[in-house]
C-alpha cells in the first residue's frame, strides 16, 4: 500500500472518529449539495432517522432559520462560485 493512500485511510478514519464523537448535530453535504453525513445527534434535533435524511432529497435551507436563510444563501453561492 503506498504512503499517501495509507495517510487518506487514517485521515478518513480520524474524521469519522471526530464526527461520530462531536457532542452536537452534524450535517455535511458535497459540492453537488446532496447531504452525504448525518449525525445521530442532527437526526434527533430534527425528528427524523439517519437514513431518512439520507435517503430523502435535503435542501440546506429547510435546516436554518428564516432570519439566517440569506446569510447562509450568500455563503453557499461565495463557496460555490
């Protein structure tokens, strides 16, 4: 196995690790916005299982309050762009 691919296991499992271990809910999505991660503790908040959020199409917004809605818009279009 060579260096670098045994360096991405090990940063992979150490991210995993820290994810599964934060005290709060966490959501991650990819750059097509398709949730990809989902916390234990960010489906309790939201009343629904991991695999439901998942499985089902997730629009980012549905997850932030209406006053923070253009603020998080305009960080999505700036990291996007």
């Amino acid at each position: 196995m060579a260096q670098r691919e045994l360096h991405d296991i090990i940063d992979t499992i150490s991210l995993t690790t820290h994810l599964k271990n934060m005290p709060f809910g966490v959501l991650l999505w990819n750059e097509n916005m398709s949730l990809v991660y989902c916390s234990e503790e960010a489906a309790e908040m939201f009343e629904y299982t991991t695999e439901e959020l998942l499985e089902k199409p997730t629009n980012l917004l549905q997850f932030v309050h209406d006053d923070d809605a253009p603020g998080v818009n305009a960080l999505i279009t700036d990291i996007t762009s």
